[in-house]
C-alpha cells in the first residue's frame, strides 16, 4: 500500500532540486521502473513505505518533506541568465528559491523578519508603457527611500536585506546563470537567489540590483508575459541596475577622465565594475558607438574579460539576514539547533547553505550560559564574598 499523503509535485521539486534532469535518471537511481517514478510524481501512485525510504535516502531529504503541502506561493520567477543556460539548471534553482522561502517561514515562525519595504511604482500600460525616463526615476525613487541620496551604495547586499528582502547566495554549478528572484505572494515578500560561481564583489552588485530591478518594476507580471517580452524585461532590469548603482547625475559629474584608468578610478568609489560603466556610458549618450567600441577593445587587450582591477582584492559580500535570525533564535531565544532543525522540511546541509551557515552549524552545541566573575576594584577589608 502506497504512502498516505504523498505529493507527486514535491518529489518534481525535489529531483530538479538535485540537479536529476529527467525521471528516468532518478528512476535508475532508485533501480525503479521509469513509469513508476512517472506515476509518483503525477500523483496516479504513491509509494510504499519501502520505495518512499529510498527516495529519502538518494535526494537526502527527510520524509516529511513529502508529505507536507507548502504554503509559499511563489510569482513568476525572473533568472538573470544567459540564453543557453539549460532548462534543468533553471529548473534546479528555481526550486532552490522555493526551499529558501521554506526556509525563511520557519525563520519568522519563532523571529521577526524585517518589514518589507519596496518601492511600487505606478506604470499605465504596465512594464510595456515604461520608458528609460520612468525607470531612472524609480531607481532615485529607491535611493531617496532608503536614504542612501547620491552616494555610492557601498555594499548593496545589507541595504535589500533591511528592506525585507530574503537573499541567499550559492553555488549553482553553472556560469549561464547569475541569480533570480522571485515574490512569495502568500507573505508578501520577495526572494533572490544568487550564484557564487565566478564572482567578483562589483558583478554581484549588479546582479543583485538587476534582481531588485525585478521586484520593483516586474510583480505580478505572468510567465506568458516573461516569455513574450523576455528581452525587454531584462533590459529594464539590467536599466534600473545602472540607474541605482550610477546615478546619472552624480556619476556623470565625478567623470572627469574617459579613458579605463579613469573608469578604473571610480570603480574603487562606485564598486560599479568598468565594463557596466561603458555601458551606462553608452546608455547615457555620453559615449558614441564608436567611442565604446574603443574602450571594450582596450578592455580586451587588458585582460579585463579574466579579471578587473580589484576583483581579486574584495571579498565577496554575503547575505546575512538568515544567519543573524538564526544565530538570534538559538542564542538569545533559547531555542536548541536540534529542535531549529526539526521544523525544517530538508536536512541540514540544505539549511545551511541557503541560510549562508557554516557547514556543521546545526550539529554545534550553543554552548551553556556561565556567569563572569567580577573584576571590579573591592573596597579595603572586603574580601570575596
């Protein structure tokens, strides 16, 4: 008799989690018949006790997983990706998304997350009727409510993290993807997931601005709409990154040299890499085609595709807003990381790397709570108490 209570969907889920791109390869890896796995996740069959072990121990999942419905309600997923990135490395990540908003339900069960405050603008006609104009606009709209006026965004990871918005950051195995992001519709709030392959400080700047571009400018907007209009939807994305990171003007009267020293001079102010300010450059018709075409042939013969000047010298941000929340609720909230762990839906290797924990973290003891001697200086003739 099958397991009561299984869903199909979620082995779906968990299999492109994994990176397994059809059935019949996990059917192979369960020495299963591929229609069974076909029927398993269809729903037409649940699998016996037995089968529903094995599942457990080749995707290293805990059974529950299975058998618990999710209540995130994700929106149409935006990827920041190259055109011949595989459907199964989107799918594996799109997945990966949906388990960090898992993630994060468990975190604000037991800890408040920050409020989720997100500039909304209002476009009639939608993302067809927006012009270059509007986008610049929304992008200062973005910086005057975080305060942030004209100055550089040093680090913009921390400053999207107290906007509500949940990131996490991982290695996705592939360089045709960069990240995507993603509203849970249920809660309110927005996701992105990043990618740690080849980064460097200035590129994860900008793709997670373009991931912001997306939350601001593109919620509720339909997969037909992201297939239909995908280059578009990029460009506005890629457009609003620019016009956050490089206010126009502000950026435009700090440049004084247009040669790749002088860009390379205010990438150490703007952490914008030289390659994005050519472009924002040529966005703001202060370079012609002629004139870009010249510094990307000098950015070649540099070597600069490899590697700028100061990749190899800033560290790469992370985000840190679930390994706070759940360093928080197991320090001064008392609860036990063994008891954390139970109310996840996946096992810790999973937990940890999508709340950017150290490896092992869940199998650490907090530590016990002692009381410190005191220092200070006793009055003559009073000795220990």
């Amino acid at each position: 008799m099958g397991v009561s209570g299984f869903i199909g969907s979620k082995l779906t889920e968990a299999r492109q989690a994994r990176g397994i791109a059809s059935r019949k390869a996990l059917a192979d890896m369960l020495e299963r018949a591929a229609s069974t796995v076909t029927r398993w996740e269809d729903g037409t069959l649940s699998p016996e006790p037995s089968a529903l072990d094995d599942i457990c121990r080749v995707l290293a999942l805990p059974a529950d997983f299975f058998l618990s419905e999710r209540t995130a309600a994700s929106g149409t997923q935006f990827f920041r990706s190259y055109a011949s990135a595989l459907k199964s490395d989107r799918a594996m990540q799109g997945a990966r998304l949906l388990w960090l908003m898992d993630l994060a339900e468990v975190a604000e069960h037991y800890a408040y997350l920050p409020d989720v405050r997100i500039t909304r603008p209002f476009a009639v006609g939608g993302h067809r009727a927006l012009r270059d104009e509007d986008i610049e606009d929304i992008a200062g709209q973005v910086r005057s409510d975080w305060g942030v006026g004209l100055k550089p965004i040093v680090d913009l990871l921390p400053q999207m993290e107290r906007s509500g918005i949940v990131i996490a950051a991982e290695t996705m195995e592939t360089v045709k993807l960069d990240g995507l992001s993603a509203w849970d519709e249920r809660s309110g709030r927005p996701f992105v997931l990043l990618a740690n392959d080849k980064q460097s400080y200035a590129r994860r700047q900008f793709d997670a601005a373009h991931e912001l571009g997306h939350i601001v400018l593109h919620r509720g907007l339909s997969e037909e709409d992201l297939v239909s209009d995908f280059d578009m939807i990029e460009d506005q994305a890629h457009k609003f990154a620019s016009a956050l990171l490089l206010p126009a003007v502000q950026y435009c009267l700090e440049l004084t040299d247009l040669s790749l020293w002088g860009l390379e001079r205010l990438k150490s102010r703007w952490r914008v890499s030289i390659k994005a300010q050519i472009m924002r450059l040529r966005q703001l018709n202060i370079l012609d085609r002629e004139a870009a075409t010249k510094l990307f042939k000098g950015y070649s013969a540099r070597g600069y595709a490899r590697g700028e000047p100061y990749d190899d010298v800033w560290k790469l941000q992370q985000p840190s807003l679930l390994a706070d929340t759940f360093n928080a609720i197991t320090g001064e909230g008392g609860i036990s990381r063994q008891e954390l762990l139970a109310n996840l839906p996946f096992k810790a290797h999973d937990a940890e790397s999508l709340a950017v924990l150290p490896s092992g973290w869940f199998s650490r003891s907090t530590g016990h709570v002692v009381q410190l001697r005191d220092f200070r200086p006793r009055e003559p003739g009073h000795g220990r108490p």
